[in-house]
C-alpha cells in the first residue's frame, strides 16, 4: 500500500476545514493544519508536504510572503 500524501493547510477558517474535511478524508490524506502564517514557512519546510493550501486574505500580507517564500525556495517551488 502506498504511503498517505501529506496536505499541510494554512489559515484556514473553520468554514473552509469544514468543506475539505470529507475530501480529504475521502482519500485518507493526513492533514497538518498551520493557525497562522508567520511560523508556516518553517513548518512546510519541516513538513515537507505534497500540497499546500495557503488561505491567501489581502488584510494579511504575511500570507502572500510566505507564498513568495515557497515559489522562490528550489525545495518548495514545485509543491502545488
């Protein structure tokens, strides 16, 4: 059996954990989830997720940085 790919979620209101809960149990996913996005780059990199959903919000630069980080990042840049 192969192994569970790891989605790692950053910032994600309740809402939004609610409506990805049944999919990704769905496909037996283990799922990291990151409150905040000033520690989140370091978690990812720690994690080393095969996905990576970044809840972006225009009232929180830190998530388009952390975004910027990851693209920039030979070791991130390819995780969708």
């Amino acid at each position: 059996s192969r192994a569970a790919q790891t989605v790692l979620i950053v910032n994600g209101d309740s809402e939004v954990l609610e409506m990805l809960e049944p999919v990704l149990d769905a496909g037996h996913y283990d799922v990291v989830f990151v409150e905040s996005s000033h520690h989140a780059y370091s978690q990812i990199k720690r994690v080393q997720p095969d996905l990576v959903i970044l809840c972006v919000r225009m009232d929180e630069p830190e998530s388009l940085q952390v975004l910027s980080m990851l693209k920039l990042d030979p070791g991130t840049r390819d995780v969708p």
